[in-house]
C-alpha cells in the first residue's frame, strides 16, 4: 500500500514537472504572439457567457492557476502574486470548438477543385479567430496536418488543438486530384486502419462511395473507439444513420434523402440540389429524417459561412479578404460581383438551411458548426469563424446557445466535456476575451482580443496582421 502511493506520487511530481516544463517551452515564433503567460491569472469584472447555454452572468472573476479554471464567480478573492486583467466592458466565451475546419485552401481551376495546404497560415488565423480545438474534417495531406498537431502540441507552432481527420474517404469522382480513391469496402477500412495507426483521431466519408464502402469504413473506425463523419450524396442521411454513422457534414442542405428515383449508392448533385430546392421548408418528410438521425444519436454540422450568398452579405465572411493574396482576392471578388442580385436560388436555401437547423435543435438534436474553408474560396479561417455565431443568431438561436453549438455541443461529440467546453471550475483555461459585448451588439463578436489556450494568451490582432495576404501562398 505505501509502495503503492509512493509510486503514485512519483508518477505524479513527474508528470506535474512535464506539464510545468512544456507550460514554460515555446519557440520564438509562438513566443512572439504571447501576450499573457502567468501561473496564476484573473480576469476580472468580465461578462461571461459560459457555453451550457444559460444567461450570461456580468462581472465575474475566473481566477487561472496553471493553465485550469481554478474559480470563477462574482466576489473572488484574488492571491497576491496573480496577474490581473481587468476585463470591464469585456466578455468572455469558452474557446470555440469548430467541427468543419480544413487546413487547406480551396480554389476551382479547371479541371480540377484544388486543395491546397496552408499548414503556416491556417492554424494561425483559427487561434485568432478564437477557435482553440478543431476538427479537420477531410485532409488532403494528412501527414502534414499530424505534424502540425504535434508541433503545435509541443509549442513549435501555434494554433488550435487538433482532432485531425484522415483523407477522404472517397471513390473517383468529384475532381479532386488531392484524393486518395478507394475501389473496394476493403481499401475502405485499410485506409481507416493506416491513418489511424500514424495518429488521425477522426474519420469523413465523402460523395460517391457505396454503402458496403460506407459500412467496411464506419466499422473499422468504430472498432477502434473513433469516430466517422460524412459529406455524403451517394448514400442518404437515413441509410448512414443506419449504418452507424456518427456525424453529418453541411445541415440538411446535401442530403439525398428526398431525390427522386434516386439511384442506390450513385450521386446525382443536380437531383439532389432540386430535391431540397423543391423540398417546403415545412416538410413533414424532413421532420421525420430529423426525428429519425436524433433517434440514432447522429449530430448535424453546420456549415453556414461556405452558403452565403453573395447577396446580402460581405464578400469575405467577417471580413477574410485581407488575408488572401492580392491574385486570388481580386478574382474572387470579380466573381462576386457578378453574383450579387443574381443568386435568389442560394438565398432561399440559407433561409430553408437555418429553418431546418434550427427546427432539428428544437427537436433535441446535437447542433455542431464549423466553417469549411473551401466553395468559392470566400470563406478565411478565424474570420468566418468568429461570426458564426452571427449566423446562428440568424437562424433564430440565441447568443447562448449559439455560443453552446460552438463550444458544449462539440466538446460533447469530441467525449471531452470534462476538460473543455465551457467556463467552469477544473475545466482548462481556453477562452476568449472579447472586447464589447456582444449581447448588445453582435458585431463586438469580431472584436476578438486574447485568445487564451491552457490559460496562455495569445494576442488575437497581432496573429491577424501577420498572416495578412498569405493565404493562397502557405
Ligand atoms: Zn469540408
């Protein structure tokens, strides 16, 4: 017994020794964004809106003791050797944990979709953005995105945590030359095992596989305690949900569900596009799938930035473009301008989008969000992430709990609710200090300050401006 809490205590000193000497280790690229990096930190007289989805709380105290929430409340005392920010006329949110995320660019040159990786620019522009865990959702180079994970994790690099994705798990089809084909269920679940055996901790399955793909895939996955998510068109939502599929990419918005004279296991994006198009916004029909994924316990993802219109919104959710290069920037913004007034179409969709978004919330369904980087390239990192819950507002949420689908829900999906998620005791110390408050004014949420991960602040302006026209480049 004495041996045994010997040991114990010297496995833990090791461990704390560890956890304090990797506190303290970055490289000079990440020490340059460091802004705060103190044992023992208080934020002080903050708003905190805490990510369970109940009413915010104004002025409170989160005291930080090595990196974890050690207090939060109205009358705190504060140690002496703590570090004080006072937060008056701020608020605070838990870091955002964004499940569509990419660390690639997508530009359309013909005859190719392009997925081109940016591993310097896009973890940059996610922690700034305020997003301190993500999923990457689809990888077209799934070494570098491990890579980059263990860099960041050992304080070379900065950015978000990582949940990275393995390829696309895909048949030919769509062309995208970044794409590993698979030809047979077996090549399915190989790729499942390789990738998880180098270290990707999630799956996606894309447009044209078949449900014996799907299935070989989603069980190999499983068997190893990880799970699967899809961008699908070949396979409808019902039939994934019954395969066991955990998590479907892009709201209703792709589902093939209500085609008709759909062909089994073959995609037909033009039939599937006027389906939904034809689909009422009311549709009992999509009640029941909705019913149906809450009852298999299948999440939804929306992905709100990639579908705006270029009608009604800015050309770069959040303002994005000063990230690009000048080249790719001036193209896009030439496309959108041809645009404007003219997409009715995608207009009406968003609003159905949102409807069925919400509606499927209120039927007790786990709403997650993300970005997806890609479409027509308007869609930058950080940028459009900070305004998701903009959008979300449109959709009819409240700021809470737009706040909660960005932060509890995901942390929920990840199995990680005990260490991130929301703002309360024990829980690590990854938060968002905005400046203003956005329950008055929405747009204060672009106003990210310090993005603090492990209760380490990094200065939110500071990355911004220095991944400026970068993105299209690295
Ligand atoms: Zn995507």
């Amino acid at each position: 017994m004495k041996k045994d809490i010997r040991f114990i205590i010297a496995v833990f000193s090791v461990c704390s020794i560890c956890i304090r000497i990797n506190a303290q280790q970055f490289s000079d690229a990440v020490k340059q964004f460091i802004s705060v990096n103190s044992d023992t930190l208080a934020l002080l007289h903050a708003k905190i809106i805490d990510g369970t989805g109940g009413p915010s709380k104004p002025d409170q105290t989160i005291l930080i003791i090595n990196g974890k929430i050690a207090k939060v409340g109205n009358s705190i005392p504060v140690p002496g050797n703590a570090k004080t920010i006072d937060c008056s006329g701020k608020t605070v949110i838990p870091g955002m944990i964004m499940m569509h995320e990419h660390l690639f660019y997508g530009e359309y040159q013909p005859p190719y979709y392009l997925g081109l990786a940016m591993p310097s620019s896009f973890p940059k522009l996610y922690l700034a953005g305020g997003v301190t865990t993500m999923r990457t959702t689809g990888s077209v180079e799934p070494q570098t995105d491990l890579n980059i994970r263990n860099d960041i994790n050992s304080g070379k690099m900065i950015g978000p945590n990582l949940d990275v994705t393995g390829p696309y798990i895909e048949r030919e089809g769509i062309p995208i030359p970044e794409m590993l084909y698979i030809k047979s269920p077996e090549d399915a679940a190989k790729e499942v095992n390789y990738w998880a055996d180098m270290g990707c901790s999630s799956f996606k399955l894309y447009m044209d596989l078949t449900r014996a793909d799907a299935k070989a895939a989603i069980d190999a996955a499983h068997k190893r305690g990880i799970k699967i998510t899809g961008h699908l068109c070949s396979i409808t939502f019902r039939e994934a949900a019954d395969l066991g599929i955990d998590n479907l990419e892009h709201g209703f918005y792709v589902s093939s569900d209500f085609e008709k004279d759909k062909k089994e296991d073959q995609c037909n994006n033009r039939a599937q596009f006027i389906s939904m198009l034809q689909l009422p916004e009311n549709s009992e029909e999509m009640k029941s799938l909705a019913q149906y994924l809450i009852k298999k316990n299948v999440a939804i993802t929306s992905t709100l930035p990639v579908f705006l219109p270029a009608t009604g919104y800015e050309i770069f959710p959040g303002g994005g473009g000063e990230a690009l290069v000048s080249q790719i920037k001036e193209k896009i913004e030439k496309e959108y301008s041809e645009y404007v007034n003219k997409d009715s179409i995608a207009t009406v969709m968003l609003k159905k989008e949102m409807f069925w978004e919400k509606q499927f919330v209120d039927m007790g369904g786990r709403l997650l969000a993300g970005i997806d980087p890609t479409g027509a390239g308007r869609v930058i990192p950080g940028y459009a992430d900070r305004i998701v819950p903009e959008l979300l507002m449109e959709a009819g949420f409240t700021l809470t709990q737009a706040i909660k689908i960005c932060s509890l829900n995901a942390a929920e999906y990840l199995g990680k609710q005990n260490e991130i998620g929301t703002i309360n005791v024990g829980k690590r110390a990854d938060l968002v200090l905005i400046n203003g408050d956005p329950e008055k004014n929405i747009s204060d949420i672009r106003n990210t300050e310090i993005v603090f991960k492990n209760g380490v602040g990094f200065d939110s302006k500071k990355i911004f401006e220095s991944v400026k026209e970068k993105v299209g480049l690295y």
